[in-house]
C-alpha cells in the first residue's frame, strides 16, 4: 500500500522528466543532426541519406520489445539507457573536431538512436506499470506536452544556441562540440535523476513465462498481419506521410542554403526560433486542436478535412522557393501554418493506429504500426536530397505536393467505424 500511495501521490516528480528526456534522442538524430551536418558544409543528397538511416531503430523496435519483459525491470531499463544515451552524446562530442567526423558521428548517433527506441519501450511499459488507469488518461497530454518541449528546446535553443556560439568563436565544429557536451552532462544527469525517483511498482518485475513465449510472441507477431484488410492498412500507414517524409529532410537545408543555391540564407540562430521554436509550438497546437477534433465528431466524420489540412499547406515550402523572401516574420507565419496543418493532420494517423490495434494484443499491434509509421519516413527520406539536388528547390516542392495523390488514394480506401473516437455524450 505504502509502495502503490508513493507511485500516486508523486507523478508529478518522474512523468515529465521522462517523457523530456524521451524526447531529446529522438529530436537529435532526427532533427539536430540535419542542421549540424549542414552547417559542416555535408551535401543536401548525403544529409537525407544517411540520417534517413537513423530511422530504422524505430522501425525494427517490435522486434526486440520483448526482452524488456523478460529481462531485469522497466525502472532499470530506463536509467541505464538514459545513461548510454548521455554517453553515446559524449562520443559525438569528441568525434566533431577530427577528419573522420561525418561517419565517426553518424556511427554514434545511429548506436544512440537504438538506445532511444529502446528506452521508448521501456518508458512506455513502465508508465502503463507505475500509474492507474484514471491517472493514465490525465496524465496524457502531460506526456505530450513534455515530449513537444524537448523538441523546442532541441530544434529551437540548442540551434539557437549553436548559432550564436559559432558567430562568437568562429568555429563551426567547436561550436557543435560544445552543444554535445551540454547534452551529455544534461542527459546524464537526468539518468541520475530518474535513478533515484522513479517508483518501484510491485509489477514491475522480469516476466514469468508461461509454455514457450516465443513462439507465442510470434503468434501475437503473426496476427498482426492476419487483421482484416491489413493490405490497405499497410499502405496507409507507408503513405500517409509520404510528401512529409521527403519535405522534413530537406526543410532545414533550405532554410539554410544561400538564395543563390536556391534557399532562404537563414542564420542558424533563425532557423531555432523559426522552425525550432514557432514551428514545434505551431505543431503542438495543432496536434491538441486535432485531439479535440476527432473527440468531438469521431475520425469517420473528420477525415478528409484532416487529410488535406496535412498536406496543403506543403504549399508554402513551395511559395517561399519562388519568392525567396528574406522577411523573417513572413518565413516565420508560413512555417507556422504548415506545422499547424501538420500537427492537425497527423492526428488522424494516430488515431487509426489505434484502430488497427485493437484486441486483444493493442499493446503490441500499437508497437508493429509505429514500426511502419517509420519504415513510411525512412524510404522516402533515402532518395529526397538526391531529388532535391536533381530538382531544385522549386520542382522538389512541386513535387512533395504532387506526393500527396498516394496519401489521399490510401485515405479513400481505409475503413473506419462510424463514431470511432468520438466520445461518449
């Protein structure tokens, strides 16, 4: 009783910390990484490529998601991966100031992108272990919330940041240098935190097998793919964000490029507060005003205009190449409207996936749908800067928008309950 009353009693202590630090791997990899390797004067084409690449972690994850059930305890899957984390910045660190720096750091960083994946599982379960359900529920958009500000503090200070010490030390690598280092004390000290104030709950254990478990795992695995009209439902979840999945790799180098290769010719420190800060904030918005959204009417009902609200507004990538404009409020309004669209739309895709995985192994179905949410980011992030460089600016948007023609198709052809996520009068 005393263990369960402490769990209750102090959410407020571990909940958003974690899901902070959940956060900030996810946000560096995919994010951070894109505006360092750029301002290290790496190509458009290998920038997309390689920290596509960076994906797969998240893709395979349901593959290795039940060692976290069988091994030692969710608490101690957390910290110890948060402390891995914080070493895996460390070596990025040490790596930026050598010759070798673009494929030594990617080598980090795809080994910290695999500790990321796995510290989500683990964080997840324990979450669903250490609090009651009517907690669960109010405790939702305090995950949310605190997973959003670890990307604004990534994509927008930690840019910021970088921005402002390379003007001062006329160094971009020892300016980047110094950016790792601040995350690996940060993260570090966030694994010493959650070491000492994570509850313990009695459910938290290594799991019991009952009769063979893997072949049981691979019966949960099997009938995934056995759901009715799973073929639709595959290509859904690839194609929905196949225009974001090239535009998010190449929105930042354009931001950054000279307007003579086509860009805006941003500084690094307005690219934090424009797509850093005033993007993610546009897109939390977005995604709460979606929730509500589709509480309100159901999904069924709100689809189409979810839909097309995430993929017009791709058209002020397209708008900004062709004006080049240098007007950073103007730049600022777009990027915002289009991570509102995004935020907007992309809670459509959520809640399908929950649809998918219902019955009676959700928790794992959940896990194969976002491996192919990434799997849908990852391919298409592959070829994008190759296009872009082939394309130009100008063509490659034209090209992103024509990209949404797949994404409705899919849209047309899923089948959802009538009233699914609407809540009950």
């Amino acid at each position: 009783m005393r263990a369960d009353a402490q769990v209750q009693r102090r959410p407020w202590r571990w909940i958003p910390s974690l899901y902070f630090a959940q956060g900030i791997p996810y946000a560096v990899v995919m994010a951070l990484a894109v505006v360092m390797y750029k301002n290290l004067g790496i190509s458009n084409a290998e920038i997309a490529f390689y920290t596509s690449w960076l994906y797969l972690p998240w893709v395979i994850k349901p593959l290795w998601s039940p060692l976290a059930e069988l091994i030692g305890t969710k608490r101690g899957w957390i910290w110890a991966l948060q402390f891995c984390v914080a070493a895996a910045l460390a070596l990025v660190a040490l790596t930026l100031p050598g010759p070798q720096f673009f494929r030594l750091s990617l080598a980090v960083l795809w080994l910290m992108a695999f500790a990321s994946a796995s510290h989500d599982i683990a964080a997840d379960g324990f979450y669903l272990l250490a609090q009651p359900v009517d907690q669960q529920a109010a405790f939702i958009g305090v995950r949310s919330t605190c997973y959003r500000l670890a990307n604004i503090a990534v994509q927008g200070g930690l840019v910021a940041l970088a921005g402002q010490l390379q003007t001062r030390l006329g160094n971009v690598a020892l300016a980047w240098t110094f950016v790792f280092w601040l995350l690996a004390a940060a993260f570090a000290l966030l694994g010493a935190w959650h070491w000492r104030v994570l509850p313990r709950p009695a459910e938290d254990r290594a799991g019991a097998r009952h009769g063979d478990f893997w072949r049981d795992f691979g019966r949960v695995f099997l009938a995934y793919f056995r759901k009715p009209g799973i073929v639709v439902t595959l290509g859904f979840l690839l194609l929905y964000r196949f225009p974001e999945a090239q535009a998010l790799k190449l929105a930042v180098p354009f931001l950054l490029d000279k307007p003579a290769a086509g860009g805006l010719g941003l500084s690094t420190e307005a690219v934090g507060l424009a797509y850093g800060t005033i993007g993610v904030a546009a897109l939390t918005a977005g995604g709460l005003l979606g929730g509500w959204v589709v509480s309100r009417f159901g999904l069924k009902r709100v689809l189409w205009p979810l839909v097309l609200v995430m993929h017009l507004p791709n058209l002020v990538f397209l708008l900004l190449a062709q004006s080049q404009t240098g007007s950073l409020a103007l730049i600022c309004t777009a990027l915002g409207i289009e991570q509102f669209g995004y935020g907007l739309g992309f809670t459509a895709y959520m809640m399908y996936m929950v649809l998918v995985a219902e019955g009676a192994h959700k928790t794992a179905h959940y896990a194969i749908c976002t491996g192919f949410m990434a799997l849908g980011m990852m391919l298409p992030g592959l070829w994008s800067g190759w296009l872009q460089q082939a394309l130009g600016y100008p063509h490659f948007f034209a090209w992103v928008l024509l990209c949404m023609l797949p994404s409705l198709a899919m849209a047309a052809l899923i089948k959802i309950p009538d009233n699914f996520g609407k809540k009950a009068s």
